[in-house]
C-alpha cells in the first residue's frame, strides 16, 4: 500500500496490533485477518506485528464506499 517516497523509515511510525483495532474500531483478530491476507501491510518483530499509521491510514481511505 502506501510507502514512504524518501526512504527513511526513522519517520515512520509503527502502532502495534492492539493499537490499531483501536483506531479502526475492530477486534485484534479482524486485524490479524488483514495482516495475514496481505490487505493490511505490517513488519514483523519478534513474535508480534508492527503496522505503519500510513498503511491504516491509506487501508481506510481505500476502504471508504459512497452509499445510495
């Protein structure tokens, strides 16, 4: 999804799995469902998921629909 242009991930801020299933109001594992389908992309540290705010950001912007 989105990526950043320059290069330097120092800028770049991770929010964990629990993090993001606040921000976007769903469960931990609806999260891990996005992750492991290749919908949401996320780093992987250790044994636990690191997400960028970018890619949620941009995931939600794409995921928007006009309504009837």
């Amino acid at each position: 999804m989105a990526s950043k242009t320059s290069g330097d991930i120092s800028e770049v801020k991770f929010l964990t799995v629990a993090e993001v299933a606040s921000v976007m109001r769903v469960s931990k594992m609806t999260v891990y469902r996005l992750v492991h389908s290749g919908d949401l992309p996320a780093v992987r540290v250790g044994r636990s998921f690191r997400v960028s705010e970018e890619d949620v950001n941009e995931y939600l912007r794409k995921s928007f629909f006009q309504t009837g």
